[in-house]
C-alpha cells in the first residue's frame, strides 16, 4: 500500500478521536442553549416588572392600583410615568433577584386567598412598614433613579424644600426620601 492509499484510508476508517468533534459541536449547543435560557429569564423579569404583572392580582383587590393611579407617579403634567417596577424593584440584579424572590410570597397569599379587600387595610401597616423599611435601608435608592439630587435645581424649590433637600441635613439626621415623602403614590396607614 502506498503513502497516497494509507492516507485516504485513514481519513475514512473511524478513528478514536472521532469524539474531538463533538467539542465544537457541544460547546456551540450549550452557548445556544444558554442564549435562549438567559433570553428566557431577562423576559421573564421585564414581564413581571411590567404594570400589567402587578395589576393582575392588585386592582379591584385592594385599593393600591387605583391610589396610584390618581397619585402624582401615575397622572402628571408632565407625562412621565413611574411604572410600579420603577418603586419597588432594584435595578442592580441581586438586589431585584432578592426582590423576585421574596414575591413569590406574595403571589402564594394572592392564591391561598390570605389577602382580601376586607383585611387589606388591617395588613396595610405591616406592607407600609416593610416597604418603608426596604427603602430607607437601600436609602431611597429607587426614588433617586429619577430624581437624581445632584441635578436638582433647588433655587427654583420653596425654601422649606430647599432645607429639606440638603444633602448635608439627610446625613445629619439619617434621613433619605421616603421620611418624607412616604405616601406619595399610595395612601399612608394611620400610624404615620
């Protein structure tokens, strides 16, 4: 046999590395699968950020939707809109997946039925507290990703919210956006 034949007859007779194939293959399917699975998810977050989510267990089961609704976050003049997500939702991803999963609390209580138009305002204070909580420990953090302090123009604001606003007052007092602020987009428990 010459070298021209043993070289073709190689190339067709199974060989043992006939496997090395499947790394390029492999890695290619697992770089497709893990696309559609993190396309999957980054979907499944901007769904269940959006208003829609939130309103399919919250409106007409309590009155948190229609309180928004008629605050300043939803209907101003100038036609911005805070969506529920803007509020109660991080944007740093283990902050909001911290969130996501602390819902699903929520979502288990919409179906069990533990929540009711009856009891709601009896559990209003414990939801108010924990999300005032939230928020003062993440220092307002939601609230600033649309009203940036630094690009206020507090020679236009009253002069009490002039005193207010000054960033060297919150730190002197520990105090963030929701100390004054609590109730803007839903209506405030008694105890406040």
């Amino acid at each position: 046999m010459n070298q021209t034949q043993s070289f073709w007859r190689r190339l067709w007779i199974p060989s043992r590395r006939k496997w090395l194939l499947g790394i390029p293959v492999g890695g290619f399917a697992a770089m497709a699968v893990g696309a559609v699975m993190l396309s999957t998810f980054h979907g499944a977050i901007n769904a269940t950020n959006a208003n829609a989510f939130c309103y399919s267990c919250h409106i007409g089961m309590d009155t948190i939707v229609e309180e928004y609704q008629q605050s300043i976050h939803f209907n101003n003049e100038t036609g911005v809109q805070a969506q529920c997500a803007d509020c109660h939702v991080p944007k740093e991803f283990f902050p909001k997946m911290l969130v996501k999963i602390r819902a699903t609390k929520d979502i288990y209580h919409q179906l069990k039925g533990t929540v009711t138009l009856e009891n709601f305002e009896q559990l209003r204070v414990h939801q108010a507290e924990v999300v005032y909580n939230t928020m003062k420990n993440r220092d307002s953090n939601e609230c600033k990703n649309c009203h940036n302090p630094e690009q206020w123009n507090t020679d236009m604001q009253s002069i009490r919210a002039r005193n207010h606003h000054d960033p060297a007052a919150w730190l002197e007092n520990n105090e963030t956006c929701v100390d004054c602020h609590l109730g803007v987009a839903h209506k405030k428990p008694a105890i406040y």
